[in-house]
C-alpha cells in the first residue's frame, strides 16, 4: 500500500514535474521569440526616435516651426500695420483735401462777396451821378424849348406839346429801350417847307448841344444821296447813318425831304426806329416831310399824313409790300406834328 501512495507520489511529482519541464519545453521557443522581438523593439526604439523624445533634430525642427510661424505672424502683422497706416494716410488725405476745398471755398466765397459789395456801390454811385446829371439836362432841355419857342413863335401848342415829350423821354431815361422819333410835316407852301428845315436844324442842334456834342447832322436827300438805284441810295443812307451815330457820336440827326426816298431805302428806318430792337436807342431821328397838302386838313385830320405816306410807298416804281407799308407808318409817324410857316426864319 504504501508502494502504491509513493508510486502515487512519484507519479504526481514525476507528473507536475514533466508538464513543468513541458512547459518550459513549450515556452522556451516563445520566450526565445519573445526576446527576439524585444531586442528587435529595442533595436528599433534606438534606430527610431519616440514620438515625445527630444532629440535636437526634433528640437530644430521645432525651433524651425516655431520660426516660420512666427515669420508668418510677423508678416500678417506687417500687413495689418500697413493696411491701418494707408487707411490713416488716405483719411488724413480726405481731411487735407476737405481742408482745402473748403479754404478755396471760403476765398471764392469771400472774393465773390467783396465783387458783389464793389459792383453794389458802383450802381449805387451811378445812380447818385444819374440823377444830378439827368435833372441838369432836363433843366437845360426845358431851357432850350424855352429859347426855341421865342424863335418860333408862330409855332401851335400842339406842335410845341408833340415836340417837348418826343425829346424829352432820352433825356429823363438812363438807358432808353427806344429812339425819340419825331416827324414834322411842312403843308404846301415855300415858307412852310423852309420852316420846317430851320426847325430840324434847330432842335437837332439843340439836343447834340445838351449831349455835348458840337456838330449836327441833317441829310438833305436831294443832295446827300447817291440816287443811282434804290439799292445804292438804301446803302449810302444806312453808311451815312451809321457814321454819325457810331463815329461822330451824335445824338439827334434829321432827315430832310423824306418825301424823296424810294421806298426801299425808306425801309430802312423800319429797323433804325423799331420799338424793341433798334440799333441805336438814345438818339433822335427827326423826318421833315414836305407835303403840297394844306395846313387846316393837316392839323384836323392827322390821318392825311398816313395816307399820304401810304400814297408815296405803294405807287412808286418800286412800291412796297402792302404788308411792309403800315408798320413802317407806325413807327416813323406815331408823333407827327404840323408845321406853321414862320415870317421871320433865323437859320
């Protein structure tokens, strides 16, 4: 029995003791492997730098991140900077500019406010002057009618009346929009036709007088005109005209014979006596017309001397258009006055 318990024994040691040296049979090649695969990790660890190693490569590479993030940072701050600085220059610039608008604004202002100021004193200075010099002129005008009115005494208040308030209004007026147009009318008659070329005389040398102006101009168209045709008569009249207002700067010229124009070169006076657009409108334009009509109708019927115009105008060789006729009677003849003969003339 007790062969059997240590054979029992045995068996179990003999048994625990084999699987033992089995195992360690069976694990060796492992473990063998094992330490192979160690020793290759380990080689490779060594081979291989770890991931939170810090080897100076790594640390290199690193500070070179580092660096070129920081270059990068530095180079977008840069850019910041230069945008906020071109955003600060272009506002200074707007404000400069702003500046200076406004001091160029303030110079025209103030200049134009200095011109205005100026120009305002100089109407006002004008006006000033005007004034005396006017009221002078109408002073020396109605003196003239006086003396006029003493050389021809025979001459109606009607006449009188019509020939004060035609010359009257150049004178009052600074700046006349139209000419002082005055038509005298000699009814038949020598002594009436002398008259009235006297008369014409007179008044323009009164006028040119007032205006300081020494010399005085009548046409006499029988003699003063070329009569070749009715164009060169219209033009030598037009150049004779143009020359006393323009070059000898007259201020009241006569027209003597008016009778005796063709009716193209009385046209003429269809723009030189025009209410709106007359050429030369501080002046006075005086027409004699002398006429083989008698003095009574005359001064009862002032629509004898329309017809009579109409007459001379329409059955010429060279008549006008009956649309022409009637304005040009409206402004030659819208002041006529009749004129009475005079026993003693002193022209």
């Amino acid at each position: 029995m007790l062969n059997t318990s240590n054979d029992v024994e045995y068996k179990d040691e003999n048994g625990t003791d084999g699987e033992d040296e089995s195992m360690e049979t069976t694990d060796s090649p492992n473990k063998s492997h094992q330490s192979s695969a160690k020793r290759s990790l380990d080689s490779s660890k060594e081979d291989t730098p770890e991931k939170g190693r810090k080897t100076p490569r790594n640390r290199h590479n690193k500070r070179g991140d580092k660096k070129q993030y920081g270059d990068e940072q530095d180079t977008s701050d840069s850019i910041k900077t230069q945008k906020l600085e071109t955003s600060i220059n272009k506002v200074e610039s707007e404000k400069n500019n702003s500046a200076i608008c406004g001091s160029n604004l303030l110079f025209v202002g103030c200049f134009l406010a200095i011109v205005g100021v100026i120009c305002f004193h100089i109407m006002i200075m004008d006006e000033i002057t005007a004034k005396p010099n006017n009221h002078n002129l109408l002073e020396n005008f109605n003196a003239d009618m006086k003396a006029f009115q003493s050389m021809f005494p025979a001459q109606t208040r009607r006449f009188l009346k019509i020939v004060r308030v035609s010359l009257k209004r150049i004178i009052v007026e600074t700046n006349p929009d139209y000419p002082a147009i005055l038509l005298l009318v000699a009814p038949s008659g020598s002594k009436s036709s002398a008259t009235g070329t006297c008369i014409a005389k007179q008044l323009t040398k009164s006028m040119n007088t007032l205006f300081n102006v020494t010399s005085a101009r009548v046409i006499n168209v029988p003699n003063d005109i070329r009569h070749n045709n009715a164009d060169d008569e219209k033009k030598d009249l037009d150049n004779k005209i143009k020359d006393s207002f323009e070059n000898e700067h007259i201020r009241s010229l006569a027209v003597d014979h008016f009778e005796q124009l063709s009716p193209r070169a009385s046209l003429l006076f269809h723009g030189y006596c025009d209410g709106d657009n007359a050429p030369f409108k501080n002046v006075a334009i005086v027409f004699i017309l002398h006429t083989e009509l008698d003095k009574n109708l005359l001064q009862q019927d002032s629509r004898l001397i329309d017809n009579h115009l109409r007459e001379l105008w329409s059955s010429s060789e060279y008549p006008l258009d009956q649309d022409k006729i009637d304005p040009l009677i409206a402004r030659v003849a819208n002041n006529a006055a009749v004129i009475t003969e005079e026993e003693n003339l002193k022209c």
